[in-house]
C-alpha cells in the first residue's frame, strides 16, 4: 500500500522498482493509521481467511530467499 502520495507519484515509484501487482492506494493516511503503521515500509502477511500472520517492519525482503522461507511456514508446498 503507498501511504501519504498521490497517485501519479505512487504510480511512478512502482514503475521504478519494476512492480507487476497492484498497490492499493492510502492518499490521507486512514488505513495505515487503522492498522498501526508508523514506520515505512511494515509488511503484513495475511492469511486466505484474512487473518495478519506477521507484520514485518522494515527492508525485510530485498532478497527473495527470505520471503520465500517465511512464506514456507504456511504454504510447506512453495
């Protein structure tokens, strides 16, 4: 989710890191504040039932090998 950045802005950024998934919008910062983001970025994995497993906060996956062995504890056949 891009916190707090107009559209275009937002757009451009993950033009620039080369993003393929959609990535929803926060413009005034509600959804964030709803969900106790105060540092950027927090990464939330959530669950098929809608249920937050991890927040992680911070440049946790510059590299994929670390989310793909936290994604192994609750998708084993990944």
């Amino acid at each position: 989710m891009n916190v707090n950045q107009r559209p275009e802005v937002a757009l451009a950024f993950t033009a620039q890191l080369d993003i393929t998934f959609p990535v929803p919008l926060d413009p005034d910062g509600k959804t964030a504040k709803r969900y106790g983001v105060y540092a950027i970025p927090t990464n939330f994995l959530i669950d098929r039932e809608g249920t937050i497993r991890e927040i992680l906060i911070g440049e946790v996956f510059r590299e994929e090998k670390p989310l793909r062995d936290l994604l192994k504890n609750y998708f084993p056949s990944l």
